[in-house]
C-alpha cells in the first residue's frame, strides 16, 4: 500500500472534520435521542458510526478493485456536466431561500418527514411491531435543521443501518478520499484509505451530533430564535457562494474546477 495515498486520506479526514459537522451533525444528531440513559445513547452513536465507517470502506474497497473505472468516468463526464450545473443551480435557489427567509423550503421538510417516516416503518418491521409512532417535528426555520428532543429514537440496528446509508450523501471530501482509494491497487487497500478518511472525520462529527442534540434541547433555539435564524441565513449564504462558484467554473471556461463540485 502507498503511505503517500494513507496519509494524505488521513489527512483529508482530519481537516474535513468542521465540513462534516456543519453537514450531517444535525440531520444525523435525531439518531441520539433523548431522555433515555448515556449508556444507550452512546450505543446508538456507536452504532451510527459503526454503520458510517462500514459503509465508507465498502465503497472504497470496490473502488480499489475498479481499475478500469478511469477509462469509465472519462467517458461520462462530459454527459454529467449539464446535469451538475442543474444540480447546483437548484442548490443556490435552496441557499437562496434560506438566506432570504431563514426558513428551510416545503419541499425539504416533506422530504426529511417523508424519509423519517420510512425509517419507523422499517424499524418497526424489524422489530414485529403492529404501529408506529408517529414523527414529532419542531418549525424547520432552526439553523439546526429543525432537530429536536422529541424526535424519535433509533435502535442500535436502526442506527447501524442508518449508518450504512450515509455513504449514499453527496459529500465532496468524502468524493475526494474515495478517489485515492480508486489509486490503491486492491480492495482491502481501497478500504484502508476510506477508514483512514472515515475514522479521524467520525470523531469530530461525533463531536458535533452531541452539541447539535444539546443545542436543539433549548426551548428558544426549537422556536426559532435570533441565533437561528442568524445561522439559517449564514448557512443559505454559504451555499449559494459554494454553488455560484461551481456554476461560474463550469459556465466560464473551467469545467475542470467546477464539474464535480457539490
């Protein structure tokens, strides 16, 4: 294995560590929940994270077997290009939106409620259960994403297979470190550099699932309060910057900067 290739991975994850946390630390931190024991909470976020590291280093170890996948991606990237620019012309309208009216859009909340709902159903199919129960959800117009204490909790395997899932989010450093493993040569090298990206960036988002569980627990920050909406507004701001630079690279003679940022 390449140490070059380990260590810059290694790297990638612990310098990712405050991307990760503002991304997926509070669409990830309902799966603490509250009220119940440290003890099981911390088995929930260890399941998490255990489906999370999974789920990296299985992409990253078929990756490391694709040798000829570069041959593929060229071929492709071209036809993708239209579809990128799309893809972040719709994210500047959300960055947009939150910017403008310190609220998350409908259509976002239904998707979050519509995919929360799928998880209890199969939560409970697991489990044998005849209902579920339903989803609690606080005003979306929280810099938090509207996560709050009465959200429902997952099981451990609830947490692990939402772990696994996780590998399924666009993430641009988590795209970069699955590129070194594309360089690795084999599978298990594939793997190994996905863990080296995985593990150091899941200690900070751990990290960050805490403080947002915390956070959310406040009664003015679950109604929206100044701060909120500060930080709704500064998250809208820095996605339309993200999106508007992409869109610019692709449409102003450098595809090569902005075709795969997201």
């Amino acid at each position: 294995m390449s140490l070059a290739l380990l260590f810059s991975a290694l790297m990638l994850g612990l310098a990712s560590g405050g991307h990760c946390i503002a991304m997926c630390g509070a669409g990830s931190a309902w799966c603490l929940g509250s009220g119940d024991s440290r003890s099981t909470r911390g088995l929930r976020l260890l399941s998490f994270h255990a489906g999370r590291v999974s789920g990296y280093a299985l992409m990253g170890a078929l990756l490391g077997g694709a040798a000829g996948m570069f041959q593929l991606l060229s071929t492709w990237i071209n036809a993708l290009r239209p579809l990128w620019t799309m893809a972040n012309a719709a994210l500047f309208v959300v960055g947009l939106c939150l910017l403008l009216t310190a609220r998350q859009p409908a259509f976002v909340i239904a998707a979050g409620q519509g995919m929360g709902r799928w998880m209890r159903r199969l939560q409970a199919s697991v489990r044998g259960e005849a209902a579920v129960a339903p989803l609690r959800f606080v005003p979306a117009n929280a810099a938090v994403g509207g996560v709050a204490s009465t959200a429902p909790a997952l099981s451990a395997r609830g947490g692990l297979a939402l772990g696994l899932s996780w590998a399924l989010i666009p993430c641009g450093p988590l795209y970069s470190a699955w590129t070194l493993s594309l360089f690795a040569g084999s599978p298990l090298n594939g793997a190994a550099i996905a863990l080296a990206f995985a593990i150091p960036s899941g200690v900070q988002l751990a990290f960050g699932q805490w403080w947002f569980a915390r956070y959310a627990q406040r009664p003015a920050n679950q109604q929206g309060g100044r701060w909120d909406r500060l930080g709704t507004r500064a998250a809208g701001a820095a996605l339309c910057v993200s999106a508007g630079y992409a869109i610019a690279m692709l449409a102003f003679g450098h595809p090569e900067q902005g075709v795969f940022c997201l």
